[in-house]
C-alpha cells in the first residue's frame, strides 16, 4: 500500500515541476504573456476545439479541477483580454469562452512553451520507455475513473 501513496506523491511532484518549468520556459523566451500552467492548458484547449460551444463547466472536466480553480483562472485571462464570456445563441443564461483575437498570438507561444517542455520531458528516454509510460499512466488513470467509489 505505501506504494500507492509513493506514486501519488511523485505523481504530484512531478506536476508541480512541470509547472514550475512551464513558468521557466515562458520567462526565459520573454513571452508577453506568461500563463499560469492552467491558463496555458486553457488557451490550448480553446485553440484546438475552436468551433465548438466551450462553458467553464466543460472546463472544469477537462481540466480536472475545481470550479473555484477554473472560475479564477478566467477571470485572469478575461482581465488580460485573453477570452471573453459570451452569451450562448442556445442558452442565453450559459456564457461560452471564446478566444479574444489577442489569443493567436498567446496561443503560439503557449505552443511553444509546451513543444519545449515536451521535449525536455523525454529527454534520454527511449520510446520503448516512453511506451511503457503512458502505458502506464492511461492504465493508472482508468484505475482511479474505475474505483471512484471506493
């Protein structure tokens, strides 16, 4: 069992490290904007499902967070005119997030901030290694959606 708790805790580790080097990343090109890691995973998220109707609660599942998280994090990119809350055709009590057309350019350098990162990550990692990681990851993550009750 205290296996389990070791991998969490490296789990979580690694995710404060990766957000760590995100910010280092971003600092380093002396990006006009320099996203939190979440509003990064934002702004991608929003670029790759242009078209479609995206709301905070869709966010949130994506995301893996709370709705106070979410809800902070968009507050900051609409104070940094990076999305605006639109009303949906659909539903008009519903507020869709659109991109602000100052997001293209957030939007390449976040991609390149992630390009960076990715690269680092698997630096002197085979890709049968890295094979077996994701394994791993997607078997441990279908673990914890499987046992959400227990």
């Amino acid at each position: 069992m205290e296996m389990e708790a070791n991998i969490a805790n490296e789990l979580k580790k690694l995710e404060i490290e990766v957000g760590k080097k995100i910010f280092s990343i971003t600092k380093e090109n002396r990006m006009n904007f320099p996203p939190s890691p979440l509003q990064a995973k934002i702004t991608k998220y929003l670029v790759e499902n242009h078209g479609k109707e995206i709301y905070q609660r869709d966010l949130e599942e994506v995301m893996g967070v709370s709705k106070a998280t979410i809800s902070g994090a968009l507050l900051t990119m609409e104070k940094n005119q990076i999305i605006e809350r639109v009303a949906s055709q659909n539903d008009a009590r519903q507020k869709k997030i659109v991109l602000t057309s100052k997001s293209n350019d957030i939007y390449k350098e976040v991609k390149e901030v992630f390009k960076i990162l990715n690269a680092e990550l698997v630096k002197g990692i085979s890709e049968e290694e890295l094979k077996t990681f994701l394994n791993v990851i997607n078997k441990m993550k279908s673990n914890i959606k499987c046992n959400v009750n227990i």
